[in-house]
C-alpha cells in the first residue's frame, strides 16, 4: 500500500478522527485486527488430536523477540526435536543472540506444558548434539495419564499487550506464586515493586531506547520486522504489527492508510510509546541467570518467561516483554563499549546474576490484539 497525501498521522486525526476513517477504509488496504491465514494457528487445538503435533501447534504461540519466531520442528510420535532457525535474528538489535534463545525457550515451554496435558509425558534434553549448535533442544515423548493445567488452558489466551496498564498493587498471592514458579536451575525472579525501583527502572528504559533509536543499525535492525501493511504480514505471518502496538482503533486504523514512516519518525514514535503508555503497570521483573551467555541457562529462562505469562494470563494479567536494557547491554559487549546499562542492570539486581530479560506485568484497560504467526508447514522439516 502506498499514499501520496502528505497529511501526517497526528494531522489526519486532527482532521478527521474516526468518522473519517470509517469511510475512507474500503479499497485503501486497511484490514482487520486478527483477520485472516496469518493468524489461523490460534485457532488451537484446531481438531487436532495427536499429542506430538498438539505439543508443536502450541510451541507455535510461544513469545519470541519481536515475534521472529526462530524455531524449526522434526516431529515423530516419539520426540520432536527443537532447531534455531539462526537466520531468523535481529541482528545488531540481538548482538549476541540471546534473545534468540529464550524464544526458543518459550517454544518449548508451550511444546512440554502441551504434551503433558495431551497424555505424554515430556523430558527435555538441551543440546543434544554438540556438533550442531542449531540444535536446540529434543523432547522426549512417553505414553502418561494427561495433567489437568490452568497454564495449557491459557495457551491460545496469553498475547503481548503494548497498551496501558493500570498503576497499582498485584493482586494479593500473585507474587508468591510467580516466585514458585521459578524452578527452572540457575535463573531468578526480581520482582520490583517498590515506588523507588519502578521509577528507575522507567527511568533507565526510557534512556536505553533513546540509545537504541541513536544507534542507526539497531533501530533499523529491530524497524525491518515492523509489518505495517496487509500484504507484508500476510506474505510474512511474522513481526511486530501496528495492531499489536497497544494504540487506540483511530490510530492504528491511520497508521495502515499512510505510508510507513521514515526511520526517525518511527523512532519517536517507539519512544512516545514507551514513555506513555508501556511503562505503566503494577510491577517490572527481570529474570537473570547465573552464566548471561550460557545458551542453555537462556533457553531456561525463556521456559520460566512464558511459565510466567501463561501463569499471569489465567488470572487477568497482561505482560509485555521491555527488554531496552539488556539489548543495549548486549550491544555495548558487541562494540567493546563501557557497560553503562550493563551496570544499570547489575544495580537492580545485585551481583553474581547475569540478566536475560525484562517485562512488566499489571491489569491492561482493553483486551490484547493476536500477533500473526507461520503456519505449521513453515516451520516443520
């Protein structure tokens, strides 16, 4: 979709405002939040019914860094074995790939929580060839009664909300049980609920996405898998979309009328965005692990961040990954930079941890919009 007006966003929906908008959509590309193939796979189970590809089915919803999905599946009825598809990252923008790596830990997350309420039970072996590095993970599939579990039931529930939350406490217990959770060896949960923690973290991540948006590769590293349009997601099925930027119908339904804007544009928008709306909530975390390199321990702690959300979405709350500062804690190791957010992170959670990522968590004002996702065709070998 192109448009030759030279109108801009904010203009348009001073202009205009919604009324416009709904008469100006048909034939101009717009399209429909959560419409069409590129968002089938959450339609899970679907009438599947065998455990092996009901396990797959559901790695496909797993999180991953802006939704890159970098995994591959080899599926028998006996073990599915996991891959990093090492070409889907985000290159300067994940200098070290470790965000690679925790979605592949999330992917098996869903796959073990999956085959163990379909009747198998599942085992997980990481690196299972150390010649091949891609991979990842085999799960090992053996006949068992089914488990009964809150968290397979909120599978095709748990979507990244971007939007505002609301500023108060955690619900009562919802601390505790998210540090139960955590039993994953050598990651931890910091939980920062103090007004004092929150503030500076807010603070810290607002800096490190001025850093990221200054940093020309890592901004147009993260910007190419933004799918503004129809025809992008569609022939895509992957990436950050508009619809799943937590703004409002009006402006989303601007946004995909116009032409996607220019690098610096979207930049200020990433940070308006961040500043005003994804810094809300009642609580941020930050899961660390002993060794920050180590593939394994991230793995790990991608299966506890999606434990965490699947947990956080079958009682009413919404998370968001917010990961500006170990990204740029990443890319300071990368450029043999001084570690500035590096030391930032290490202040929040004191030392001997390696900090893998960040996310808030808190009661979200709407319901979140799906993220489009490869079909199982796309990712099985």
């Amino acid at each position: 979709m192109k448009t030759t007006a030279p109108l801009s966003r904010r203009a348009l929906l001073r202009a205009g405002g919604g009324a416009a908008l709904l008469l100006m959509v048909d034939g101009c590309g717009y399209y429909a939040e959560g419409s069409g193939e590129a968002y089938a796979p959450w339609k899970f189970p679907d009438g599947e019914t065998r455990p092996e590809w009901l396990a797959v089915r559901a790695a496909l919803l797993a999180a991953s860094p802006h939704n890159t999905q970098p995994w591959l599946f080899s599926v028998s009825p006996q073990a599915v074995d996991v891959f990093a598809a090492l070409e889907r990252n985000l290159g300067p923008m994940d200098s070290l790939r470790r965000e690679l790596h925790i979605g592949l830990g999330c992917a098996v997350e869903n796959l073990v929580r999956a085959a163990r309420a379909n009747g198998r039970e599942a085992t997980v072996a990481w690196m299972p060839e150390p010649a091949d590095a891609t991979h990842v993970a085999r799960v090992t599939l053996q006949p068992a009664a089914p488990r009964q579990d809150p968290l397979y039931d909120a599978l095709a529930r748990r979507h990244t909300h971007r939007g505002v939350y609301v500023n108060g406490p955690l619900p009562a217990g919802v601390e505790q049980q998210l540090q139960v959770l955590v039993d994953e060896p050598d990651v931890r949960l910091f939980l920062l609920t103090s007004s004092g923690d929150m503030e500076r973290f807010r603070t810290e991540t607002v800096r490190a996405t001025r850093a990221i948006v200054e940093d020309t590769e890592m901004h147009d590293a993260g910007d190419a898998w933004v799918r503004y349009f129809k025809e992008e997601l569609e022939r895509n099925r992957d990436g950050a979309t508009i619809d799943a930027t937590g703004l409002d119908w009006t402006t989303r339904s601007a946004s995909k009328l116009l032409a996607r804007p220019d690098p610096k544009t979207s930049g200020q928008y990433w940070i308006q965005g961040t500043e005003a709306r994804q810094l809300t909530g009642s609580a941020f975390g930050i899961l660390a692990t002993r060794e920050r390199n180590d593939r394994i321990q991230q793995m790990r702690g991608g299966r506890v961040y999606q434990r965490l959300h699947l947990y956080a979405t079958s009682v009413g709350l919404s998370m968001q990954p917010l990961c500006q500062l170990p990204e740029r804690q990443d890319r300071e190791e990368q450029l043999g930079l001084a570690s500035d957010f590096g030391h930032v992170l290490g202040e929040l959670t004191g030392p001997g941890w390696g900090v893998q990522m960040a996310f808030r968590m808190g009661v979200s004002w709407d319901e979140p919009l799906l993220s489009p996702r490869r079909p199982l065709e796309w990712v099985t070998r």
